[in-house]
C-alpha cells in the first residue's frame, strides 16, 4: 500500500493542509478576540460557515456520487485558496464581514472536499489495507494539529497576524497542486452509478440504505459517543486549568491526547486481523465512557493525564475502525451522499454537544459533567453491545 503514489499524495495533501487549517483557526481566534469582545458574537459568527457547510451538504454529497472525486476536491480547494484572500482583506481593514465571507467560504469547500475525499480513499487501496490507511490518514491530521498550533504560537509572537494567512495560503496551494496528481480509477465506482444526465441522483436515497444497514446505522449512533467529550473539549481543557490553577496543564493535556491518538490508530492495525470491528467499536467506546468518568477527579494532574491518554488511545482506535466500516459497508455509489451526510451530521451533533457542555459547566460543573457524560457513553455502549448480540444470535439461530 505504501508503494502506492496516489496514498503518499493524500497523506502529504492531509499534512499541509492540516497545517494551513491551524495556522488558520489560531489566526480567528485571534483576529476574533481582538474585534468581538462578546463571546456570543464569536459563536455567530463561527456559526455562519458552519450553517453554509450544512446548507450545502445534500448538493455536495450528489455531486461527489455524479461527477470526479478528484475533480471535486480540486474545485474545493480552489475555493478554499480563495477563502483566504478573504481573510486577508479582512486584516487589512479591519472588518468582520470580511471574515464572516472568509468562514463561508472556507465551510462550504471544506462541505465539498471531505465527503470526496472519503469516499476516494476505497477507489485507491485494496479493502484489507482500508483500516490501515484510515488510520495513517488521521496521523497526518493529528500530527498536522500538534505542528500546526505550536507553529502559529511561535509565528503570533514574531510575526503579524497576517502572516498566519499567508501560511496557510500556501499550504492550500501545495495541496490543490498535489491533487492534480492523483490518479483514481472510478470506473468501478461508476458501473452502478447513472448512466445519463436524465436519471437524477436523489440524496434522500442514502437515508434507506443507512436504514438497511443495521451495522451502519449503529455505528453512525455510536460515533456520539467520542462527540460527547470532543464536542466540549477545548471547554474542558480551560476548566481543568483553572481548577488545577495551571496554564501548564493545557500543553500536557493536548499533547498527551495528540501521542495518544497516534499511537492507537497504529495499534489497531496489528489487532484488526484477530478481533472483530465490531467489538474493537465497543471495547474503545466503553475506554471512552471511562476516561470521561475519571476526570470526576480532574483536580489530580496525574489522574487527568491518564484520562486524556486513554481517551486519546481509544479515540485513535474508534475512528479508523468506523471509518473502515463505513467504506467497506454502504455501497460505492452511495458515499459521496453518505459522507456528506455524516459531514452535516458530525458538524450540527459537535455544535449542540459544545453548546450543552457549556450550560452544563455553568450549572452543575466540571466533574458531574464529566461523569453525567460517561456514564451516558458507558449506559450507550451496553445497550448497542446487547443489541449487537441479539442480532448476531437471530442471525445465527435463523441460519441453522
């Protein structure tokens, strides 16, 4: 798989994107801070790309199943270089509208780009090296992070904010210049798909399949599980450094979780041959529910270090073994609309989960949240593990 050209383009592509992506994101946070001194304001205007985003999710995801994978994420990234400019604009004269066109901007590639990307990722590797690449694919994007927020620490100190931007044009440049290189074979891909213009791809078709696939469908569910604890994560972090009355704990926190992340998603390919996805899906679900319930005592470093490490190792495991299940499971023809909608679906889930986080850290706290969250994710795991055995012993009783 390693030997193959079109996996070292997106691996490098996710890097430097991932990159630009951060360098950006800091860049907002500070643009931000210094226009909207109200917290409210920022979360409206964050949340006007994420509504673009959403909005156009249902014509993204007919597109990715209609046209070229790879002329799809081309076009997306040709928008998201633009975005930039945006941004730029928005820097020079200091206003926030600007920005509100540059977070648009940059939600509706992003929209456009992910769902192609996912669903190009079967159309390059055999099926056997798919958990493989999802796993070295979110190495790339971890590790990308971890570079990408230290590096625009450093830069916010000895450069001007513009130059953040600058960044991360660049780094969208790279990776719209190394998608030109790929090379797809979607013809195997296209034997299902509409043979001509006049019979129509409906996004609403992907809601049977997804209902159709018991194991997709309870999946897709129990991917809220990490979203209970990643949605509200960096709200999280700022509480445990204030309890703990350290800034210093923050670094450890993200760092820790970050090593972690990679360490799981190489660990799960050498177990991925002798345990089934399913149980992997469960036994790191449940490692979750866990490591929410441990951080009832966050005011103990040592002990919330060891929560955000197990975290971070059953998240690295979780999301490739879902990912894998996605692509091998719903039809080929099917996954542009199927990620689009998972796209929509991770991005409104995220959004209420931060907004709950934060009414519930005002009312009853860290720590009963953390618990109230894992015993929620622990309670979620049991009931799916008890279906999943029921379906499985049905199956088997049915078959003999």
């Amino acid at each position: 798989m390693l030997r193959n050209k079109n996996v070292w383009i997106l691996l490098t592509g996710e890097f430097i994107a991932g990159l630009g992506l951060w360098l950006g994101i800091i860049g907002n946070l500070e643009f931000m801070q210094a226009k909207l001194p109200s917290d409210f304001l920022k979360s409206l205007l964050l949340a006007a790309g994420l509504l673009a985003g959403i909005a156009v999710g249902p014509y993204a995801g007919r597109l990715t199943d209609e046209a070229s994978k790879k002329t799809v994420m081309l076009i997306a990234g040709f928008v998201r270089a633009i975005s930039v400019i945006f941004m730029l604009i928005a820097i020079a004269t200091g206003s926030i509208w600007w920005m509100v066109v540059f977070l648009v901007l940059l939600q509706i590639s992003a929209a456009f780009y992910f769902p192609a990307l996912q669903a190009a990722l079967p159309l390059i590797v055999a099926e056997k090296d798919l958990l493989q690449l999802n796993g070295i694919h979110m190495n790339a994007s971890t590790l990308s992070r971890i570079i990408g927020t230290a590096l625009a620490g450093i830069l916010l100190v000895v450069l001007p904010l513009s130059m953040l931007y600058v960044g991360s044009l660049i780094a969208y440049i790279a990776l719209f210049i190394l998608t030109w290189f790929l090379n797809i074979d979607e013809t195997r891909d296209r034997q299902t798909a509409p043979k001509n213009g006049s019979e129509k791809t409906s996004f609403k078709e992907v809601f049977p399949i997804i209902k159709g696939l018991p194991i997709v469908l309870m999946t897709l569910i129990m991917t809220l599980v990490p979203v209970l604890f990643l949605g509200g994560f960096n709200l999280v972090v700022i509480n445990i450094s204030e309890l703990q009355d350290s800034a210093a704990i923050k670094g450890w926190i993200y760092t820790t979780e970050g090593i972690s992340f990679m360490l799981g998603a190489f660990f799960i390919k050498l177990i991925s041959d002798r345990i089934s996805p399913y149980i992997i899906l469960f036994a790191c679900s449940f490692l979750i529910g866990v490591s929410q319930l441990l951080l009832y005592l966050a005011d103990v470093p040592a002990l919330t270090i060891v929560a955000f490490a197990v975290f971070g190792f059953s998240v690295g495991c979780f999301f490739p073994t879902a990912a894998t299940i996605f692509q091998t499971k719903v039809p080929k023809e099917f996954h542009g609309r199927f990620f689009s909608f998972r796209n929509m679906l991770d991005r409104v889930t995220y959004q209420i989960v931060l907004l709950i986080s934060g009414f519930l850290l005002d009312l009853i706290g860290l720590q009963l949240m953390c618990v109230l969250f894992g015993g929620l994710s622990v309670i979620m795991t049991i009931v799916f593990y008890a279906r999943h055995r029921y379906i499985q012993t049905h199956i088997a009783n049915h078959n003999n």
